[in-house]
C-alpha cells in the first residue's frame, strides 16, 4: 500500500447531547493515497462524523486522526452549507479569493456550466441539486490533493448523477486525487470506487482495497457441512441448503458450489454478521 494519506487509530468521538453516545469507537484504519475510497454504510453508522474528523471541524474524544492540512483538502458537507444571498458567481469569486494559490477557475465554472446554473441566481433560490453542483464546483476548483464528500449525490436525479460521478472520477485520474466518498447507497459507488471502509454502529467492520477483500471471499452453496478451515463471515440455512460467505484460507474443498460473491453480496453478509455479534453481547 502507499503511503496513508489519511490515518487514524484507536479513533473515538462522543457526543454529550441526547445522553451522551458513542459516534465512532475504537477505529483503526489507514487510507491510501491516489485512490477513490467508498465509505458506506447504514444511516446513522457514523460515516459523516469520520469525514467531519478527518477535515479538522471535529476533535476527537480519544484516539488521533491524522490527515492533510486544510488548504490541500476540500470538504462537501452533507447539507451543503453555501451563503444564500450571494449569487453563484460571487460563490464562485468567494472561492478564489480563499484559495488564491491553488484556484482553478476554468474547472470550476466548468462544473457550473454543465447544470447550467446562471451566474446572478441567488443561492438561496437554487434546487437541491443544483447546491449540490455549486458545492462541487467549489470544492474541486481549489485542486484539492484529497476531496471528502458527504454523501454527495443524494439531492441529484439519475442523470445528473452519472454526469457529476464522471467529472469526479476524470479529474481524480488526471491529478491523482484521493476522492473518499460516503453512501449507505451502494449503486452510486459500485465501479467508482476501488477500497472500501465499512462502518456500522460506529466502528471500522472491514477496510482495505475492494479487489483484495472480493478475491479474499467466496459464496458457497450446497449441503450443510463442516466449513473448516475458513472463516464464516455469515450463513444461512434453506432446509438442507446451506448458503455462507467464507474467508478463503486456502483452497475451498468440499460438495459446494463456489461463487464470486458480488460487492453487494460481501457487505451486506458482514453487517449481518457484525449486528448478529453485537445482538449476542448484550
């Protein structure tokens, strides 16, 4: 792996407010340079708290996070917080004037243009998606060496979404950014991305490049039998039909049929068994 440009260990925050609670424990992770990490989840898993730490406007209660200082590092909220009474274009002007040394007009009003979104529209008066566009904007003129986003698309219609994931990903190719982007919907990162961090309940439940985790699993069918010596991420029984999720430790011998699961089939088997884990520990 090169080197992390994100990292953190024995990570923790806790909020005081609604009785005090833990939004992230015990989380040790390290996220590599160059690429475009998914980090997805269930609502409420704790994924915009993480991002919130790792772009410096929240202080950890225990642990340390260690990431880029931040005007090599641009951060799109989840609710897209912009000034209302300016005008996209005096947005787009307030951006280069807090970015001077870095600001990339040209990109900037590119990601504008394709809405379009007119330059004298207040901000206040634009859609949801619109926000979204203008946010972007902003976050990828500042040529940004890593780009957080709270799940950025959630306001987009199909269309606009494609578009706006083709821009991201383009421009993360050409100037090797590292794009680490949340979602608890997994079609908007399937084939964007390439590793993953899977939080849930707020800890780390799996980690590391997707490709790597994929070839690490296998989907087996067949009768029930002893599944030794690998590990069982999650299984399921169908009268006699036995169905599991197994890390592979050599090769899989046995009546079964295998299957390379999908990214789906693989997170979906351990945050099953992460909330059978936790159910049995209270």
């Amino acid at each position: 792996m090169t080197d992390p440009v994100i990292e953190a260990e024995d990570l923790g925050l806790h909020y005081r407010r609604h009785g005090g609670s833990w939004a992230l424990k015990d989380c040790t992770f390290a996220l590599p340079a160059g690429r475009v990490v998914a980090v997805v989840g269930p609502n409420g898993a704790g994924k915009s708290s993480l991002l919130a730490l790792a772009a410096g406007l929240l202080r950890p209660t225990e642990g340390r996070i260690t990431a880029p200082a931040r005007d090599r590092l641009a951060y799109v909220a989840q609710d897209k917080p912009l000034y209302g009474q300016l005008t996209v274009a005096e947005t787009l002007r307030l951006g280069r004037e807090l970015n001077p040394d870095r600001w990339d007009p040209a990109v900037a009003e590119n990601v504008v243009a394709a809405g379009p979104l007119p330059g004298n529209a207040r901000v206040r008066s634009l859609s949801g998606g619109q926000r979204t566009r203008l946010a972007l904007a902003l976050a990828l003129g500042k040529r940004p060496e890593v780009l957080l986003l709270d799940e950025p698309m959630a306001d987009l219609d199909p269309l606009a979404r494609h578009e706006l994931m083709g821009t991201l990903m383009a421009d993360a190719a050409e100037r090797g950014t590292t794009v680490i982007m949340s979602s608890h919907i997994l079609t908007e990162l399937e084939g964007a991305c390439d590793h993953l961090l899977l939080v849930q309940n707020g800890r780390i439940r799996l980690v590391g490049a997707i490709d790597e985790l994929l070839a690490a699993h296998t989907l087996l069918t067949g009768p029930i039998a002893d599944l030794a010596p690998h590990t069982v991420v999650d299984s399921r029984t169908t009268g006699r039909q036995l169905t599991a999720l197994v890390r592979k430790e050599g090769p899989v011998e046995g009546p079964w049929k295998t299957t390379d699961p999908s990214l789906e089939e693989l997170l979906l088997a351990h945050l099953r068994a992460s909330r059978t884990l936790e159910g049995a520990s209270v």
